[in-house]
C-alpha cells in the first residue's frame, strides 16, 4: 500500500479500504503488476498466504555472500509465503522426489562450484538460487525451479545434478 493509506486512515480516526491504495507491484516487469492484490486476494480467502503452502525450504550453507540478502530474512519471507523452513539438511530424497520434490533447497550461487558441489551431495538435491525466493514473491507466483536451478561446473555450461543422483549407497 501507498503510505497515503496510513495518513488518510489516521485523519479519518479509522483504517480505510485498502483498495485505492495499493501499490501495482514492481513496475520493472509486467509480470510482477498485480501481484499486491493477487496477495491480499490470496490472505483474504485463506487467512495466510498460500503462495509457497507444501513446500519445505531448507537454506544452505547458513552463510550467503555479501551481495545476497541474510538466510534469516530470507526464511522469514518464506514462511510468510506459507512454506516451512527446514533448519536440518532434509533427508535424501526418494527416487520420485528427484524431479518433483516439495523440499527446495536454496542456496548462493556466487559461493562457486566447490561450495556448491559440497552442499549438492550433502543434500542430494538440485539447488536453487535464492532468487527464486524473491521473483516467485515479487510475482505471487511461485516460479518454475528449473529456471533458477545452480547448474555445477566449467565454462562448458556446468553440469546440473538432477538426473545423475543416486539415493541409495
């Protein structure tokens, strides 16, 4: 909402309908236009938001670069998207979780290959950038992970981790 909201409400000595103030969204993309009421619509008919409901989030490692926004309020808006952090490395996943799981684990891209390569076979996992976090939320939409996915590797287009998995030793 616009802060006007909150200076017309207080003149008015109550809250006034939200509508006529709020935001469109992020105007750098028309994909994110509407997301605000998409949001309230969402919190309306559920009494929370839906956005990521089923899907577990676990962050790792607990230290993201510099550049990237702190693990903590990254988890915090995850969960006000209605998803449940994990704050332990998830178990392995079964053989029909490989392609399609409800636990994501997000990640740093810019902590390079061989941080990367620790945390993928801890997890067992593909790993998502924690951008996908933000667009899906800056949308309401949760995004499609392939599009996010930390592809592994060289200058030859890094190897992505989702096909080759093994889940029992």
């Amino acid at each position: 909402m616009r802060f006007e909201w909150v200076v017309e409400s207080n003149s008015a000595q109550e809250w006034l309908d939200v509508a006529p103030f709020l935001i469109e969204g992020d105007t750098s993309s028309d994909a994110s236009l509407g997301a605000p009421s998409k949001a309230l619509d969402d919190i309306a008919k559920h009494a929370k938001s839906t956005l990521f409901s089923g899907l577990q989030i676990f962050f790792s490692p607990d230290k993201f670069s510099r550049s990237s926004p702190d693990v903590k309020h990254l988890a915090e808006l995850a969960v006000a998207g209605g998803a449940e952090v994990l704050h332990a490395r998830p178990p392995l996943p079964s053989s029909s979780e490989l392609y399609d799981s409800p636990i994501i684990v997000i990640s740093d891209k810019e902590l390079g290959n061989e941080k990367m390569k620790e945390v993928l076979f801890q997890v067992g996992r593909s790993i998502v950038d924690a951008k996908w976090l933000l667009d899906s939320l800056s949308r309401y939409e949760a995004l499609p992970r392939d599009d996010f996915r930390i592809h592994i590797g060289g200058e030859t287009g890094g190897l992505v981790f989702q096909t080759q998995l093994s889940v029992e030793f």
